[in-house]
C-alpha cells in the first residue's frame, strides 16, 4: 500500500494509490491527544512514498536485524515442520549457508526445497533439497539490488 505514487500502470489512480491517498488523510486527521497508535513494517524501505516519512506520520523507524545463525535455525524449523521428510535434516548446515537471510527467505528454503522433491516425482523434501534450495536462493540474493535501510531511513533522532 505504501508505494511510491505514480509507479504503477494506470496513470496514478490504480485502488492501491487511492488506499494510500485516503491512510495519509487520515493519518493527517489524528490528534495528539487522541491515544492512536500507527505500526507498519516494510522490508523494502527504497520504495516507500516519502508523504508517508513526514513528520506527525510514520516519524519513528525501528529497524529489526536479521536472525543471526541460532535463530536462522529456530525459523527454518518452525517452517519446516509441517513438511513431510525423509532422513536426517542439517538444520545448522543449512542456516550457516544463509548468511544474511530473513525469515521470509528462510521459509523460501523450504519452499523450494519442496520444489526440488516434486521435480524429483517425491512426496518428501530430503537434506539435499534444502541445500540445493537454499544455494539457488543465495545466488538469487546476489542478483538482488540492495536497498540500504540507513539511507532510505534516516534516523536524525538521538
């Protein structure tokens, strides 16, 4: 919802637009005084409208780093457990690969490596899916443009 105006097809009035258009004038309608608390979250920051960034709006930025290794291990468990396998899985092999990766990409792991099982005509995702998965999502990674959060979100609080 909160994309840059003007970047889609439809000369600027798509549904989306005018969702955004009608949140800044409410979010403009607010009081001080009025106990109203406004959370969004985005992870991509490079393409937010900056109508959204001014003051009295969405005014404070709190940045949630990536799991580290431990917790990388946590999340691809707890998206991996509904999926049927087969064999030892290296949970701890697989997040040291995914180095810099979200929990949305973790769970992008086990979508593939279920990608990989059904290519392979199997009702199972064994260890060598999930590798396979997470080196293709590496290599995905690597073609992404990095958004910098720091310089989408300056932070002048001190």
């Amino acid at each position: 919802v909160g994309r840059h105006r003007g970047a889609g097809l439809g000369g600027g009035n798509d549904e989306r637009e005018q969702t955004l258009n009608q949140m800044l004038v409410e979010m403009d309608g607010f009081e001080a005084n009025e106990g109203v608390i406004l959370i969004a979250a985005t992870n991509r920051p490079d393409v937010l409208d900056p109508a959204l960034m001014r003051p009295g709006r969405l005014d404070r930025k709190i940045e949630i780093p990536l799991p580290n290794e431990a917790g990388r291990v946590e999340v691809l468990k707890i998206h991996a457990q509904n999926i049927n396998k087969h064999g030892d899985i290296d949970y701890e092999a697989i997040a040291k690969i995914a180095d810099d990766f979200n929990a949305a990409d973790m769970r992008n792991i086990c979508t593939e490596g279920g990608m990989f099982a059904i290519r392979d005509e199997r009702d199972y995702v064994v260890h060598d899916d999930f590798m396979k998965a997470v080196r293709k999502l590496v290599e995905a990674k690597k073609l992404e443009p990095n958004a910098s959060y720091d310089e989408t979100f300056k932070n002048d609080e001190k």
